[in-house]
C-alpha cells in the first residue's frame, strides 16, 4: 500500500481542517443569508445549531476517520458489522460523489473570485479590466480551469508538502486581510447602521422556519460536513491527539470566521447603501442576494476612490484563498480512495481525478441555466443531511461501543469520566439523526411544520 500522510502538528491539523470549514460558505454564503434573514437572530440560530448538530457530526466523521486511518470506504467497511458493510461502503462511495459534486459548482465560483482578483488588479495597474469582471462561458471556463490547476497541483503535494503546507501559509493570511478590511470599513459613513443590524437579533425572527432551515443548512456545508472530508482529515491526525479539542477548535474557528465575515459584508452593504447602491426592495428584501459580493461590494469599492483598488484586490484574493483551502478538500475525499483503495500513486491520482471532476465542471458552465441549482440542491440540500445521518447511524448503532471507546482514549485516556463520552454517544444515536431527519422532511416539503 502507498504509504500514508499525516499532519505534523496539532495546528497544522486545526489550520488544514479550518481551511476546509472557512470558505465561500462563509465568507460569501453566511453574510447574505444573514443580510436576508434579518440579522442577529441568524447569527444566533446558527451559532446555537453548529454546537447542537454539526459538532457531534463532525466529531463522528473525525473518529471513523482516526480510527481506520484510510480513505472513507475503506474507513466506513471498517467500523461495519458483516450485515451492513455493503451499506457503510456505498454510503464511502456516496460521500466521495457528493465531494466531487461540490468541487464542480464549488470551483467555478472560486473561478470568479480569481477573475476579480486579477481584474481588480489590472483596474489599479489602469488596464481594462471588464472581461474579467463581467460574466461571460468564456470567463468562468478559463478561470474554472485555473482554479483546477491550482487545486490540483496542492493536491498532487500530499498531505504535509501539500494540503498543509499550504494551508498553514493561506490561513494567517486570510485572517489578517478579514481583519484589516473590517477595520477600515467600520470607520466609513453608513457602517454603524450595518453594525447595529448585525448585532441586535431580532429574537421574534428566532422561530421563523426558513430562518431555521437556513442555519441548519449553513452549518452542515459550512463545516464541510457530510461528505467524507472530515472523515479523511481525521484519518491523517496522529493518534496522541484528544479528538474532541482539536474537533471543538476547528468548529470555533469556522464560527469565529463566518462572524468575522459578518462583520465586513453587513456594515459594508450599509456603507454601500449610504453610498447610493441599492440593496433592499421596498418590501425589505435583499434585491441580489447572489450578486451581493460580485456587484454590491465592487460597487462599494468603486466609491471609494483610490483606496478602492487595493481594497477590492484583497478581498478578492482573500475569497481565492479561502476556496483554494476549502477545494483541496474535496479533491482530496476521491484522491485518497484512489490511493488508498487502488494504490494509485497521488500525483496520478489527483491529476486523474481533478481533470475528470473539470468535466464535469465545464459542462455545468455550459448548461448553467438549468443544471446548476440542481447540482447544487442535490449535494448540500439533500445527500449531504442524509450522509451525516448514515454517519451517526454507524456511530451509534453498528460501530462496537468499546471499540468506539477505545479509539477516543488514544489522547485521551480519561475519556470514559468526560462529559463528551456521557452524551456524545447517544447523542449521536438519537438525537442527530431525528433533527436532521426532521430538516429533511421540512425542506422536501413533505410536512409542513
Ligand atoms: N466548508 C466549505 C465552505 O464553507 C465548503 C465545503 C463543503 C468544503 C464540503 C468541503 C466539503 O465553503
């Protein structure tokens, strides 16, 4: 067999993890469906549901992973009984699938993000810069290639000379530009009003169903749950390190993140309102929700004189980064079945893999109408929820509890004392899956409730 990655370090692990977790889903998705959701009250929903469902998700996908220490078929037949192993692998296969689903829409709005980039840059540098920023097949096919390339080639790396190598760099980076950005939007006319918004919930908005099912949605995606990146992380975490730290660490940092992101896009669209942009209909609602990063925030950045270019450039690079991070992910789920499982070599394996998702990906630009959306509701709105419920169905009714046991006392050896260990497991049995469940039957429109 190949031999195995692992991380070398208990950060370089919460880096590499968070840079899955922080990505377009947070940095683009939180801030509008916060915009469109009436502020706090979602930030609040969302924070409370990533604590109570998406942790002991995550958590469950990290202990497969550590404990079979191999791609997520291979890791799912492991913790099978003889009865379910065919549904523990198909459910490895679907998770494997839906990644590389993900990474076909995924990259070709990171593809954008990168064309803004390198637009923004030529505005400053006084180039014409409107066919990087104006949509066009063949803009977002040049630049999906790009974004490929660059997903890939870390990819190809492995996991210290390449995932982490590179999430380690990209994460303190992205980090500093959210904050610096934040800084000096906050101080220009309009921001306060954005900051009161975005501060004070709303607490009669709490209930709201859709605000509901919004946040549960945000919170799987956004911890890149429900897929198998988790679980192959996991897989690469050595076993002298106590899981549910380095789990609760990197659902922190996704939170951290995602209200960070808040913090520059609401105050942003009221200094872009003050500025004459229009952002809310007459009824209040969000009139581009979509198109709030591609138009509102340049729109914004234009208004601000020459600052504006440099602004534009880094938040833009900020978004490339946090998709390049998150990409590398999802690539990695099928890379590391096609190692693992079939011994191919990586470099072969992610080149192989990446080009056949790229496909895919071109034809979802070239049939962008009708295809999209349901590429995008059939992965995050549907097979994600239920593969997370597979995953606490293995960990809480087929996976031998000593066993379970066994594999959360390496690092860990007072494991069986812990609070963790008194609620987790049955949490993860009963719990998890009836929420979810519930969700699912709610956003299928089955139940109305
Ligand atoms: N969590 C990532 C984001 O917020 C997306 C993602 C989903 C990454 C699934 C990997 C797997 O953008």
């Amino acid at each position: 067999m190949a031999s195995r990655g692992e991380f070398s370090s208990r950060t370089a692990f919460i880096l590499a993890a968070s840079g899955s977790a922080i990505g377009l889903g947070n940095i683009w998705g939180f801030p509008i469906k916060v915009a469109s959701n009436g502020g706090g009250a979602f930030v609040f929903t969302y924070i409370i549901l990533t604590f109570l469902l998406a942790y002991p998700i995550l958590m469950a996908e990290l202990v497969i992973g550590r404990h079979a220490k191999a791609d997520t078929v291979k890791s799912m037949a492991k913790i099978s009984s003889d009865k379910t192993r065919w549904l523990g692998m198909s459910t490895g296969y679907w998770g494997m699938l839906t990644a590389s689903l993900i990474l076909s829409f995924y990259a070709i709005i990171a593809g954008w993000m990168v064309a803004h980039a390198l637009g923004s840059l030529l505005s400053v540098a006084g180039v014409s810069e409107s066919w990087f920023v104006s949509d066009s097949l063949a803009r977002s096919a040049v630049f999906c290639v790009i974004f490929f390339v660059l997903t890939i080639s870390v990819v190809a790396n492995g996991v210290s000379s390449g995932i982490e190598k590179w999430s380690t760099r990209l994460m303190p980076i992205l980090i500093l530009i959210i904050v610096l950005l934040i800084i000096y939007i906050a101080t220009l006319p309009g921001a306060a009003e954005g900051w009161k918004v975005y501060l004070q919930p709303d607490f009669s908005k709490v209930t709201d169903p859709s605000l509901v099912l919004d946040a549960l949605s945000q919170a799987f995606f956004s911890l890149s749950l429900g897929v198998g990146t988790m679980m192959v992380y996991g897989s690469y975490i050595s076993k002298s390190e106590n899981l549910p730290r380095l789990g609760a660490a990197v659902a922190a940092m996704d939170i951290g993140i995602a209200v960070l992101a808040g913090m520059l896009v609401i105050p942003a669209i009221y200094v872009a309102q003050h500025n004459g942009v229009v952002i809310y209909d007459d009824a209040g609602n969000l009139i581009e929700s979509t198109g709030l990063i591609f138009n509102v925030l340049p729109a914004l950045f234009n208004t601000m004189g020459a600052a504006g270019g440099i602004v534009s450039i880094l938040f833009f690079v900020l978004m490339s980064i946090a998709a390049l991070t998150s990409s590398i992910s999802m690539l990695e789920v099928p890379v590391a079945y096609a190692t693992d499982s079939h011994d191919v070599p990586r470099a072969k394996a992610a080149w192989l893999v990446g080009i056949a998702i790229l496909v895919f990906s071109i034809l979802l630009v070239l049939n962008m109408s009708w295809l999209f959306g349901k590429v995008v509701n059939f992965a995050t709105e549907f097979s994600e929820p239920l593969i997370g419920i597979l995953f606490c169905f293995f960990v809480g009714w087929v996976w031998r509890r000593d066993q379970l046991l066994g594999e959360l006392q390496e690092g860990n050896p007072q494991m069986q004392e812990t609070l963790f260990w008194k609620i987790w497991p049955n949490y993860v049995r009963f719990v998890c899956p009836a929420i979810v469940l519930a969700l699912l039957i709610r956003s299928s429109g089955l139940l109305n409730f």
